[in-house]
C-alpha cells in the first residue's frame, strides 16, 4: 500500500524518541511533529536529517485502515498497546 496524500497521521499519533529537528526529545504520542506541513505533508521527506524511525515506517492497511481516521485511531491504539508504564519498568 502507498501512503495516502495528506494523511500525516505517521506524524502525529505515534511517539518519536529519537531527535527530530527542532524537536530534540523526538515527540510525544498525539503531538503534531513540527514538519508537518499545513496539508499533512512531511517536510523531511527524503532528507538526511528525516529520524531513522520515520524512513522505516511502511504504510499497511493493518496499521493505515482505510482512511486518515482510521490510521490515527489504529496507529493511536498500537501506541497505547506498545507503550512501557513508567511504574512497570521500575
């Protein structure tokens, strides 16, 4: 599956660790990255400085569904379910 134009919603649900430019502790899940553009465009598409973790990410209609509310609320859910607890890593 190709990702769908406008979507973005690789750029928002998940949570990003690893530094992003501009955003030095990566980014929250929920939190818009600041490169997404107005028109759900990533700004750092094909550049060195785009995060490992982003290149990496294939669009899937398990993960993507088939619209951009299916992909926030399935990439929403993956990220509460792969989540560690703060208070079971202690």
């Amino acid at each position: 599956m190709n990702c769908r134009m406008g979507c973005g919603a690789c750029c928002i649900a998940p949570s990003i660790s690893s530094p992003i430019p501009g955003m030095p502790q990566g980014k929250a899940a929920g939190e818009r990255c600041l490169h997404l553009s107005a028109d759900y465009l990533c700004a750092l598409f094909g550049r060195l400085e785009r995060p490992a973790v982003c290149a990496a990410f294939v669009a899937d209609r398990e993960v993507c569904g088939d619209s951009r509310d299916d992909a926030i609320r399935l990439l929403g859910w993956l990220e509460q379910a792969t989540a560690v607890s703060v208070s079971s890593s202690i």
